[in-house]
C-alpha cells in the first residue's frame, strides 16, 4: 500500500471521526472502501450508458434475432 495525503474540511473530518465503523476500522480502511465503491458505481454507470447507446434507440437486435429474446438463460452464478 501507499500511503497518500487527503485534505478534508474540518466538518467532514468530524462527521467521519463520529463514525462508528471509522473509530472500529480506522479512518483509512473506510477511505479505501468508500474508494473502491465509488469506482465500482462509476463502472456500473459507464456500462449502463453503454447499454443505453447501444440498445435504447428500440431497433433490438433486429429481424433476424425476433422471438428468441425468451429462449435464452443466463447461468446461475
């Protein structure tokens, strides 16, 4: 791990620092989990705008693949 310098203001730091899974993790644990969601979330985002460009304008997937939307499954995970 590396080790970096954040800058909050004073109220966010004292929201933070009440926190009950900050005082029982540390502040740094949180940061980096509060990190890997917001890139998580912007990933979903992303792909979710992708989805949209990609299959909103209604064209489906066209004549050829009518009627076998029903027919598939996805895996059971």
């Amino acid at each position: 791990m590396k080790a970096i310098q954040v800058t909050l203001d004073d109220d966010l730091l004292a929201r933070l620092d009440r926190d009950e899974e900050v005082r029982r993790d540390g502040r740094s644990a949180v940061l980096r989990r509060a990190a890997e969601l917001y890139l998580q979330q912007r990933r979903a985002g992303a792909i979710a705008v992708a989805y949209r460009r990609a299959y909103g304008r209604g064209a489906g997937l066209g004549k050829e693949f009518e009627g076998w939307g029903t027919e598939g499954a996805w895996p059971v995970e």
